[in-house]
C-alpha cells in the first residue's frame, strides 16, 4: 500500500494535534454542572457630633446617615449553558445639620446649615449563553434594567447684626432627579471559552503534596479531573458559607481519599498549610482557555428627567423695623430621551500554555447609533507568565478608537492606547522585588453644539518598583529542638 505525501502530511498533523491535546490538560476540561443561589441583606446606620467653641465664637454640627441593600443573584453553569439573573435594591440617606455663631464687640453673626440625600435604585440582570447540543454554536443573550432616584435638599441662612442694623439672607433648593435605562444585547456566536483555573489549582496542589511527602502515588486521571472540576466551581461555596475554605478543603481531601493518594487518608498540618498558600502571590490569575466569535445587536435606552427647585430671600431691619427685602425663586427640568442602537461583533481568544503563560487576546467592533453612524474599535492582549511562588510578569496592551459623523462627513476618530508591565519576584523569606510601568496616551472626543470632534491630547505615564532584602534571617528554640534558617523558594 503506497501513501501519498499528501495523506502523510495529513496524518502527520492530525496524530501531532492529537498528541498535543492529549499532553494539554487545559484543553480536555470540561465545565461540571453546578448551580448556586445566593441571598444577602446588608443595612449600615452611622451617627456623629461635634462641637467647637472659641471666647468670641462656636460651631455645632451632627450627621446622621444610614444604608440598606438586597441581593439575590442565581448562577447556573454547565457545558450546555451558562445562566445568571440578578437583582439588587439599596438606599442610602444622609442628613446634617450644622450653626455657627461669632461676635465682636460691634456685631455678631449667626449661621445655619442643613443637607438631606436620599438614594434609592434597583438594578435587573438577566444573561445566557445557550449552546446547540454538543456542538460549539450557540446564542447570547443579556438584558439589564435599571431605575434610581436621587433627592437632594439643602439650605443656608445667616443673620448679620451690627448696632441698630440686621440682616438676614436665605437660601434653598431642592433636586429631584429620575433616571431609568434599558439595555439588551441578542446574537449568535461560534466557539467555547472555558475557566480552567482549576486545572492549575490541582496541578500546584499535586506539586506541593509530592514536595511535601504526603502523596503515596500520584493522582489517578479520574481524580485530577474531579480535583479540577471542584477547584472550579471553589467560589460557589460562598453561596452556602461565610467561611467556605474548611468545606471546600473537606471535599478536596475527600476526592484524594477516594482515589488512595494520600497517607491515612488525611492531610498533616505542614501539607495542610502548604496546600493552602497562595500559589501566585496576592494577584489572581484566570486561566482561561478556547475561543469564541460572536455578532450581537445592542440596544441601550435612557429616560429620566431632573427637577430643580430654588429659592432666596433678603430682608434688613433697622431698629427692628424692616428697611429693604428681596425674593426670587425658580424651576427648571432637564430630561433625558436617548436611544442607541449598535450592531457589535466580538472575538475572543484565551490560552494557557503549560503552567507558566497564558494569553488573552479581545476584540470588539461596534457600528450605528442612527445618523451619528458611529463606528467603535476595542482591542487588547494580555500575557501572563507565572513561576509559583517565585515571578509572576504581566504585560498588556489596549486599543480604543471612535470616530462619529456630523454634518455629512465623518471625523478624524478619537482614540487612546495603552500599554503596561509588571514584574512581581519573591524567593521565600530573601527577596522581594515589585516593578511596574504604565502608559496611556489619549485624543478625547468633545461634543459641543450636537455635533462631536477629537480635540487636545493627554498622556500620562507612571513608574512603581519596590523591594525587600532580607539578608540574615534565623530562630531557634532549644527548648523546643526548634531551629529555622532563610528557606529557599518552592513550588
């Protein structure tokens, strides 16, 4: 039987993807199904006085002021589907009150003033992503609404004596403000994005267990895999608990003795603690893995309107009998009616590579908004490269770039571009070393008289390094057959 070179390439590449995918644990993850629902009421009251005195002057101000807010909010995850719904209610109010006085021996002043807000808003979410069987198709939808009103008073009045003459000045207003909005996004989109972080959470604990001594063999497949798949959904247990570390541990430790890897079936303390370090330092780091294209039209209103009221006066008096006065108060309403329309496509492509890289590529393209035919560009890519415990190096840059027509031409877009880096090093108890540097350059679009062009520039910039050395570092206990040097670095 004679192969064609064609068909050996072709076989050639097909068993390499193969083998690759086969040795690529982030590729093979597939999301568990898991569901969670979380409630939390959460209410704050605050009060506070003071007072200030002087011979010839004193000051006496109090405030008080008071939050309250509710949240539900639904997760339900699996490879067919993702679903969230949200809704959040909260209010906050504030008041204080405050009156001043001061004298001279020809005179005397006395003031007031006083404040009240009050915050009221609900927000509604509710998003999907729904795919076709098995296959990589699917649809996303998200609809958002939201609905505040803020009420803001205030006032101020003072009283002037001097010998026979008084004067007495006021003024108030009062704000009513509304605003509701209502967006949605609907659209097909081709391609899988998946969370593997907890592929790499069992990978650092596998490490630390074999380091440690306390793993008897290493883990099973069926075990790194139900490992992974727990460290995955790890942040649902804060639906169910204040204090989810001790459960999630209780199920990892579980899985291992279900899978006969570590000695009587329990963890030491020293493995314990070393399990329970954080592998990346204080900075977090999602891996994410897969790609996904999507085209979806965006809809977005806002209505509402803002009321203002105010008023002053003037009154003087001479030996008690008014000699002057004046009033004046007004009202106005500002309203808000806007609607925009876009048609948005976005691209996404996110991949680890081993332990150490991962990559995160984004972009977005929007088109629309009626007459204004607004055409928005977003890009950015991310590098992350992570030695456990040791160096964790991002770097990223972004893009942005909006150009809109008015009067029948099309303006010069406005745009900013950013880039950053950041070098975190830390060899256990010697070293630690933090750098990092941004920049942003931006061309701002201004909108004056309904009609908007990129005008002026801004650039910004910034520099941060830090470090610690500790060259000499040591304990002992004899007493206690304890005796500690500087450590070396591990996994």
């Amino acid at each position: 039987m004679r192969w064609s070179p064609v068909a050996l390439v072709c076989t050639s590449a097909i068993l390499f993807a193969t083998a690759a995918a086969a040795q690529d644990p982030y590729s093979a993850f597939r999301i568990p199904e898991a569901r969670s629902f979380t409630w939390l009421v959460n209410g704050t009251a605050q009060w506070n006085r003071s007072y200030f005195a002087l011979p010839n002057q004193s000051s006496d101000s109090r405030a008080g002021q008071g939050a309250a807010s509710t949240s539900a909010h639904r997760h339900a995850e699996s490879e067919a589907h993702t679903t969230d719904l949200l809704l959040l209610a909260r209010g906050s109010w504030l008041s204080r009150r405050s009156s001043n006085q001061s004298f001279t021996a020809f005179s005397s002043n006395a003031g007031d003033d006083a404040s009240d807000r009050d915050v009221y808003a609900v927000n509604g979410s509710a998003s999907t992503t729904r795919y076709l069987g098995e296959s990589s198709w699917g649809f996303d939808a998200d609809v958002a609404a939201s609905y505040g009103y803020v009420r803001d008073a205030g006032g101020s009045g003072n009283i002037t004596t001097s010998g026979p003459s008084e004067f007495r000045n006021r003024s108030d207003r009062e704000i009513h403000d509304y605003q509701g909005s209502l967006s949605a996004d609907l659209g097909p989109g081709y391609g899988r994005v998946r969370d593997v972080t907890g592929v790499f959470d069992m990978q650092v604990l596998e490490e630390r267990l074999q380091a440690t001594g306390r793993l008897v063999h290493p883990l099973s497949p069926t075990a790194r895999q139900r490992l992974a798949e727990l460290f995955s959904v790890s942040g649902d247990f804060l639906a169910a608990h204040d204090r989810p570390d001790r459960y999630l541990w209780r199920e990892v430790e579980r899985l291992l003795r279900e899978d006969g890897a570590i000695e009587a079936g329990t963890f030491d303390a020293w493995s314990l603690m070393r399990a329970l370090e954080p592998a990346t330092l204080s900075i977090r780091i999602t891996r994410l893995a897969g790609w996904r294209l999507s085209g979806v039209y965006q809809l977005e209103a806002n209505r509402g309107h803002t009321d203002l009221d105010q008023q002053s006066s003037y009154v003087s008096f001479n030996n008690g009998v008014p000699t002057g006065s004046l009033e004046m108060s007004s009202s106005t309403r500002s309203t808000v009616h806007e609607t925009h329309g876009f048609a948005r496509a976005d691209a996404d492509v996110h991949r680890p590579f081993g332990m150490r890289w991962q990559m995160d590529i984004r972009g977005s393209g929007l088109y629309g908004d009626g007459p204004a035919r607004q055409v928005t560009l977003l890009s950015s890519l991310a590098l992350t490269y992570v030695l456990a415990d040791r160096w964790v190096a991002m770097g990223g840059v972004t893009q942005s770039a909006t150009s809109v027509v008015a009067d029948s031409t099309r303006l010069s877009p406005g745009w900013s571009v950013g880039a950053s880096a950041q070098l975190s090093y830390f060899f256990e108890d010697s070293w630690s070393v933090t750098a990092g540097v941004s920049q942003i350059q931006i061309r701002p679009m201004f909108t004056s008289g309904g009609s908007s062009a990129p005008q002026g520039f801004l650039r910004q910039s910034q520099i941060v390094i830090g470090l610690t050395y500790r060259p000499v570092g040591r304990f002992e206990a004899p007493g206690l057959g304890v005796s500690e040097r500087l450590a070396p670095g591990g996994i």
